[in-house]
C-alpha cells in the first residue's frame, strides 16, 4: 500500500536549520512570536511519526520554509 512521507527531515537538513529553530521561525511568521505551535508535532512530522497532518501544518511549513512546489515537502512511497 502506497503511504505518504513527509521530507521535513531533509529539508531541515539541506538548509541547516533545526527542528527548534523551525519551531521559533513558524511562531515568529505565523503566530506573532506567540508560543503556538507544538514542538511535538514539528518532532513527529520531522519523524514520520505523525498520525494525521491537517492542511493548516502543511501550509504553515511550506509557507515558512519558503518551498516552491508541494512536492518538496511531500511525497507517496511504495513501503
């Protein structure tokens, strides 16, 4: 069955940037520097340990990762 992989760990990876600096960058663009969104979630989307993504973290990455294509950030795999 075909399953869909998260690339946010090769990404963070190419650009040197950590997962808590992700973390800081998303609250900063996205949340007025508010504390808002869960280290955990960036931690088990970085991870492939996510259960379910919903549109708004895939946006809000995407967006503050400054990709091009969804492709980049997403991908269906035959594991």
């Amino acid at each position: 069955m075909a399953k869909l992989r998260i690339k946010l760990n090769e990404i963070l990876d190419n650009k040197g940037i950590t997962q808590k600096q992700l973390k800081q960058m998303i609250d900063n663009k996205h949340f007025n520097g508010q504390d808002k969104f869960r280290t955990a979630t960036i931690s088990e989307i970085y991870n492939n340990q996510r259960k379910t993504l919903t549109k708004e973290h895939l946006e809000i990455i995407f967006d503050t990762l400054e990709l091009d294509n969804i492709n980049e950030l997403i991908e269906m795999t035959d594991d």
